[in-house]
C-alpha cells in the first residue's frame, strides 16, 4: 500500500473517530419538550398555550407540608399479647419467692402484674427509638384488631415493670427481694404491616395537584418573567408532555441532526486545518494529539452535565487554548478552542451565555500566551480567565435582567475552580512532550541557558566552536525575525548545532592555536572523514542528554548533504585524472526541510567563512553572503525547504546588517603624552 495513501486513510480514521466519540456523549432526545427556563428570567421563546388540558403540580415544599400536616394523626401499630398475664403469674407461682408471701401479698402481687400487662410492656429499645423520633402516643391492637390509642409514657419497659411490681408489694408491707425481673418480658410488638399501610395511605391522600390549566389556556409569552406561578406551571407542561413517548422516528430524526452536527464542526476543523496550517493536519501525531485534546474536554462536560449537579463553567476549557498555544500559533489555539466551546454547546438547552463566556477566555487565554518565556505567564492567564468569566458573566447577566437581584453567586466559585485547573497543565505540558516528541517554547528557553550542564561543558572542551555557535545563533535569529520563522527554535539549534566537536575540538580550526592544525598532515579522505564525523558525534551527544528531536534535527542537517570543498578541493588538485568517490568527501545529510534549519545551514556557512575575509568590509561581507548562499542554492542543499527567494533576500540582507554590526570599525583612543619636564 502506497504510503502517502495509508497516512491519508490514518487521518482521515482520527477525525472520524473524533467524530464519532463526540456523537457517543452527546445526550439522546428523551422528550418533546425543548424549552429552557429559570425563574425569574425572561421567557426567551414565542407564545405557549395548551395543547390539552393538564394539571398543575404541587411544589415539592408544598407537598412536604402537606404531608406533614397529615403525619401530625399518625401513630405507629403495636400488637398486644392479652395472655402475658396469665404465663407470667404461672411462672412467678413457682418460685420460691411466691411461696412465703401471704394470701393478700400473693393477691396484689398477681393484681399488680395483670394491671402492668394491660397496660403494656415494650423493649427498651423499641422504647428508646420512638422517643427520639420523637412519638408520643402509639396504637395498641387487641386480639379483636381493636385500636387504641395510648400515651407512650403509659407503656412499661421490662424495668420499669419489675420497679412498679416491687413498689405495690413494699406499699402491701412486703419488703423482701423478689427476685422476678427475669421472668418480665415484652408483651407488646410492633405491627409494621399496619404501620405502613397508614403511613401510605395518609401520604397518598395528599394530592400531588393544585388545579388544572384548560386547553387553549395561555401560559406565557415571549419576554414575560417566569414568576414562581408561571414556573410551576411550565414545570407541570413539562411533566405532562413527558409523559408521551416520544416517537421513535423522531428520536431517531434529532440524533442524526445532532451528528450532522458534529460532523460539521469536526469538518470545520480538518478544513482549517488544510486552508492554514496543512503541516499540522498531514502529521499524524498532531492530528491525534488536537483531537485527543477536544475529545477529553467534550467527555468531562459531559460526564459534568449528565452526571452531577456541578456547574458546566467549572469545566478548564481554557486548556484547550493553552496547550495548543504552547505547542503551536495563536491562531490555531483559538479556533479549536472554538470549535471545542460549539461541540459543548449543543449538549446545553441554552448555549448562548456559554458560548460569550468561553470564546472570551479563549481570546483572552490565546493573547496572554503570546509569548510563553516564563512559567509565571500560565498563572497570570488563570487570573485572567477567572476574571474574564466572571465579567463577561455578570454582564451578561445584567443585560438579561437589568439588575443584579437574583444572580446566583456561587457561579464564581465554579469560574474559579476551572482557572485553578490550569495551573496543573505544566505536568501535562511535560507529557506531551514526551508522549508526542513535542517540543514547547518553555523547553526551547530553558535549552538557552549557557550555564546549563551540557553548553557549560561545550564552552569548556571546544571554546571556540562555542563561540562560533554564539555568532551563528545571533546571525539566525535575526535573520528568522526577518522572515516571520521561529527565532526561539533557530536560536536554540544554532547553540547545539556544533556540540559534536566536542569529541575532537582540536581538530577543527576554531580551537586550534597559530600554526597547529592536525589535519594539515593527514591524508585528505581521512581528515574529511573526522570532519564529517561530527554531525554523527553530535548526535550521540544529544541523545545521551535527552535533547528533544526538534533540536537534534539542526544537528544532523546544517551541512546537508554539502562536500567538505577545503579536502576535497586539495584531493582532486592532487589526484588529476584520477576518478574521485564523492561520497568520502560529502555529509550524509540529511537536507533541511523547515525555514529554520535552512536558515541555520545558511548562517553557519556564512559565520564561518566570514573569520576568512582579509578586510571587514561592507563590500566584501556583501559580497561574501552572497557568494556562499548562492553556492547552497546552486548544490540543491535549500531545495527541500519552504524558503521563497523573497526570504532568502531577506536572510541575506539581514547577515550583511548583522556582521557589519559585529564587525564594525572601532575609534583608536589617543595615547596620553608625556608633560615636558
């Protein structure tokens, strides 16, 4: 399969895919009631009158009191054991106890049990958890299902049982133990089934009505204020309309419009892609990492709005914007942040407040990242996307209701709550770079610092390739201003381009000391050949200390596939007729392919070979920058890059300002003479 034809298919399945998880969270049509209301607001939507009459539910307060109005008459149902007395005097006539009492003492001992079991005997713990519920009457069912009411007070538990039994025999002159309470136990139970069946029917007999709304009756109109009347109504509409299935042709209608939808957005986003930023759109690692960005914000909305009771403005959209800032242009942060924001808003019933809000913080978010040098700016925009939200919000707001009555204060803790979350994305920076072999210009400025271990040794081991380096990225990143390319990437590869002459610095002239140069002596194919090695060295170098692929690819392309022309030029004068291998004398490349490699190839030729000139002209340094990028252009080295002949006029022109600033004349400061004694 041809392999520009498998990444085409590639793309095309992640944006599909794209697609298509967005459809999947996206929430089914469940009713033919479509309207969006908040009390208190204006009714945004034309005249509602009713279809069929229906009728107009309580409020849940409403009901609640009711209920407990109702609730005051109950009392939970105990069954009473009637033969408790008899079994308990059985028991207690068999004891020791008993048999020393007298006939009158035997007589009140059995009168005060069957006067305790009458009234009742309940467990403590039945006992103890109606007083905290706070009851204090019960039902007390016969064995002729006869209900009678009586004080929960009335009722004895098994303690205070055997405590009366004892007071009425101390009272009749007995003073002795009588040793019985283990024989007193409940005889009263309780009757759940009759329980709930009361509670039930007392709850159902409150109706979950107030009136009826006639068909034809006007409910609201366009710009009328939802007042608590006229919500409960729409509420009611709502329940009513609910209740009619809707139709399975017309669920079926709604979720095909809502992937069109989707498709469109999705389609909107490849269509930019191709219009402005067709590099991005043809690697694959951007396409995935774009979507997957969307994709894991769209499902957290959703998961928020279908799931909790949370706020949708407690959502980082604001992520979306500066993740793709920090790795891309401001531009194609912000319109997929938008395209993110209108995704989110078809879940909403009302979009349109969301929408202001969100496509302020990514203008907002986008402008203050403008340049990410420092990794304070990301707090600074938390701060700014906080205050966007809650401004453009407010406003709003007020434009809707003409006042601040009623504006629900606790949004703001959500807009900050959803700043906050972007104050972590310098963990997901981290693993972008390393998930997707990106690199971000926080990277890029932390890779200039001189004192960092790696330029530190290079300006150690091969001081001057270090400054030459230094010279080279000057040239560079002026030159790359000139044409709008990345000056912080070709200052960065300009510092690292060399670093593979560290292995061998006395070997390159730079580093030499007058009239010492090893390769002067060696044969021409051999002292090519360590030449050429550095670009492979400086691999190894930059692989061993983890530099990002977006800076080794200066290292491995800033000779091209150029001769070594010193050795070259020296072997075939000493060789005529002889037929040359070309190859032992050439880089293996590869060719640049970005403007910023190519200006690099440009401005380290031109550094290099200006250390030549006998006299610092401006004629001459002219004269020089031109030969030397004619020379790249006619080997096809810049054939490979997007550089028009408008920007390699610029390059030049910058590199004649440059080295004429570097190497300007300087005034000669006159000697101090000598005073005449």
């Amino acid at each position: 399969m041809n392999k520009s034809y498998l990444k085409s298919v590639m793309r095309a399945v992640v944006f599909i895919s794209l697609a298509a998880l967005v459809s999947l969270v996206m929430p089914r049509r469940q009713s033919n009631f479509s309207y969006y209301f908040e009390q208190g607001k204006p009714w945004n939507y034309g005249l509602i009158t009713a279809e069929q009459a229906f009728p107009i539910y309580k409020t849940e307060a409403e009901l609640q009191e009711e209920r407990e109005k109702v609730l005051q008459d109950y009392t939970p149902f105990f069954t009473i054991n009637a033969d408790m007395a008899d079994t308990l005097i059985k028991v207690i006539r068999a004891t020791e106890n008993y048999k020393q009492l007298s006939a009158a003492e035997s007589r009140e001992l059995e009168s005060a049990v069957r006067n305790i079991c009458q009234q009742g005997v309940m467990s403590a713990d039945d006992n103890i958890s109606l007083s905290k519920e706070g009851w204090k009457d019960i039902k007390v069912v016969d064995r002729k299902h006869v209900a009678k009411k009586q004080a929960l007070s009335d009722v004895y538990t098994p303690k205070s049982a055997y405590s009366t039994l004892v007071e009425r025999m101390e009272e009749a002159g007995y003073k002795k133990p009588l040793d019985i309470d283990i024989y007193i136990t409940p005889n009263l139970s309780y009757d759940s089934l009759r329980s709930q069946e009361l509670y039930a029917d007392l709850i159902a007999s409150v109706s979950l009505t107030r009136g009826m709304v006639q068909e034809g009756e006007k409910i609201i109109d366009r710009g009328e204020i939802v007042d608590e009347t006229t919500y409960q109504i729409l509420v009611s509409l709502r329940a009513a309309t609910d209740e009619k299935e809707v139709d399975q042709r017309q669920s079926a209608l709604s979720f095909m419009g809502t992937i069109i939808l989707v498709c469109i957005l999705v389609g909107m986003l490849v269509l930019y892609l191709y219009g402005f930023r067709r590099k991005l759109l043809y690697d694959i690692r951007n396409s995935i990492f774009i979507s997957l960005l969307i994709i894991i914000v769209v499902l957290l909305a959703a998961v928020l709005l279908n799931f909790t009771q949370i706020s949708i403005f407690a959502v980082p959209f604001a992520l979306v914007p500066v993740m793709l800032r920090v790795f891309y242009d401001t531009r194609t942060a912000f319109f997929c942040h938008l395209i993110t924001v209108l995704l989110v808003s078809i879940m909403l019933p009302s979009p349109y407040v969301f929408i202001m809000v969100q496509t302020a913080v990514g203008l907002v978010t986008v402008v203050s990242l403008k340049n990410v040098s420092v990794r304070s700016q990301l707090m600074t925009t938390a701060a700014y996307v906080f205050l966007t939200q809650a401004a453009v919000f407010t406003a709003c707001y007020v434009a809707e209701q003409g006042t601040f009555a009623g504006l629900d204060w606790d949004i703001y803790i959500f807009f900050l709550v959803s700043a906050m979350l972007l104050l972590p994305v310098y963990g997901l920076i981290y693993l972008a770079e390393r998930g997707f072999g990106f690199t971000s210009e926080l990277t890029l400025v932390e890779l200039t610092n001189v004192n960092s271990g790696l330029l530190l040794e290079f300006a150690q081991r091969a001081p001057g390739t270090f400054q030459h380096s230094l010279q080279v990225s000057n040239l560079a990143t002026e030159a790359a201003k000139q044409i709008d390319a990345n000056a912080l990437l070709v200052r960065v590869g300009a510092l690292y381009h060399d670093i593979g002459k560290m292995f061998n610095p006395e070997m390159f002239i730079e580093n030499q000391g007058e009239g010492v140069n090893p390769l002067a002596e060696m044969d021409e194919q051999k002292a090519a050949g360590i030449i050429i090695a550095h670009t492979k060295k400086g691999l190894t170098i930059a692989k061993k200390h983890r530099l990002p692929t977006t800076i080794t690819t200066f290292i491995e392309t800033h000779h091209g596939t150029s001769k070594v022309r010193y050795f070259y030029n020296k072997y075939v004068n000493a060789h005529p007729g002889e037929q040359v291998d070309e190859a032992l004398f050439c880089y293996s490349g590869p060719k640049p392919q970005t403007k910023e490699t190519g200006i690099l190839m440009m401005a380290d030729a031109v550094e290099a070979r200006s250390r030549s000139l006998s006299e610092m002209t401006e004629e001459n340094i002219a004269d020089m920058v031109e030969k030397m990028i004619s020379q790249q252009i006619a080997d096809g080295q810049l054939s490979e890059t997007p550089l028009s002949l408008k920007d390699v006029e610029d390059i030049k022109r910058s590199f004649i300002e440059s080295l004429c600033s570097m190497y300007h004349h300087r005034i000669a400061y006159p000697e101090l003479k000598k005073e005449e004694q």
